[in-house]
DNA sequence: TACGGGATCTGT
DNA sequence: CAGATCCCGTAA
C-alpha cells in the first residue's frame, strides 16, 4: 500500500477521547520508527485493543504506581511495559488527561522489513505479528516509554491513505470486534478490533 | 525485603 | 503445553 509523502504526525488531541473510540480508528494507520541507523519503517496497524477506567485488565485499574502513572496524563503519549521478563508491549495513552486508559497496538504489517531481521526465522507477514513481536522488530524497549510520538523521538503515528478511508467508507473493509487476548481479568469485554483477511492478526 | 504473577512467544 | 526471564505490585 502506498504511503503518501504529506503525510504527518498524529496529533495528541486526536487521542483525547475513549480508548474504545481510538482503538478502531487506529486500524489502517501507520506506525512510524526511524531506527538509530536512518532507516525508516512503517507498519500498518492491523489489530488494537483497548484498555479503559474502571477495565480489571487495565494496569491501573487498582491504583496509581509508577509504572502506570503515564497513562493518568495527557493523550498520545506512549505506555511501554515489559512483560514475561522478555517482551515489551506499546500502548498509546488516550481519553482526557487524569483519566487512566490507553490503546495496546498489537499487530502491524510491516514494510519495508528492517535488513537485520533474519527472515529464516518468520514469513514476512508475521515479523510483526503480536505486541511483542512488533516491539522487538521496531526496537522498541523501556527506553520509549512516557514519550511524545514525535519524527524527533524516532516513533510516531500518521493517518490512514485516503485509499484506505475511502475503501473504508465504500465498505469495501470492515473490521471485526470480539474479546481480547491473554488477559485473566475483563475477559469478555470486546474491546479488540482487527482487520479480518491479515494473517498478522492473533488467531483464537 | 521477599515473593509470585503477567495485556507473550517459542520450541517440543 | 512448558519454559524463558525480569519488573513490579502487594504483603510483611
């Protein structure tokens, strides 16, 4: 899919409303990294989920602490934890600030595919293909939590191609809504989208 | 200070 | 289906 040249960042406002209004209209929308050598990447967001108040899966759900506390501040700021000890999820902070709720982007199709990634290891397709795999893929660590998605943090956001909202309007594409994945609290929230037909998409 | 679990992924 | 591997939240 061709990405046009005037595209630009996201802007922060875009993220202050419900992570369940965000996690939707982030399918179709590009993830951006500019790794430390140049190159540049980009993935198409192609399943989201999203994590709001009052949500037992949310990790603030309890209480404030200093790993979640950037998902009590302002809209499109990233929220980046480690989990199972080896991989890093990114979520993208949404509603008004003083409200704890974030979107986890968990699946990308990526292109082009970094030089450095050993394609043995994956079909194409599936190098992004989980929220720990995108992170891995894009070098994306602790390092890139409570931060701006800014060209100048080397991560951001750009909208969707006017094909794709085009397409998408036409019916052309619809998105498919169910529960999210690996969670043991909140499990029958369907608060997951997905683009159906892409084989990067979590199955169950 | 100690302990156990987790919004995952891989190889058997 | 178990193991890797470590940070963080909770209890003490």
């Amino acid at each position: 899919m061709p990405t046009p040249s005037h595209s630009q960042p996201i802007p922060t406002t875009w993220f202050s409303r419900c992570a369940t209004a965000v996690a939707p209209d982030l399918l179709g929308c590009w993830l951006v990294r500019r790794f430390p050598n140049g190159l540049i990447a980009r993935g198409l967001i192609v399943e989201t989920e999203a994590y709001t108040p009052n949500d037992p899966a949310m990790h603030a759900y309890r209480r404030r602490t200093a790993r979640n506390s950037v998902m009590f501040g302002p809209a499109g700021i990233t929220y980046v934890y480690l989990i199972y000890g080896m991989y890093h999820c990114l979520n993208v902070v949404t509603d008004q600030d003083g409200t704890p709720s974030a979107v986890l982007i968990r699946a990308l199709q990526l292109d082009p595919i970094p030089t450095w990634i050993d394609l043995k290891r994956d079909k194409p397709h599936r190098i992004a293909a989980g929220p720990g795999k995108l992170c891995r893929a894009l070098q994306i660590d602790l390092n890139h939590t409570a931060q701006p998605l800014v060209p100048e943090r080397g991560l951001w956001l750009e909208h969707r191609t006017p094909q794709f909202q085009m397409d998408l309007e036409r019916g052309a594409i619809a998105f498919t809504q169910t529960t999210r994945i690996g969670l043991t609290q909140g499990v029958e929230l369907p608060w997951r989208w997905y683009l159906p037909d892409c084989n990067a998409v979590s199955k169950k």
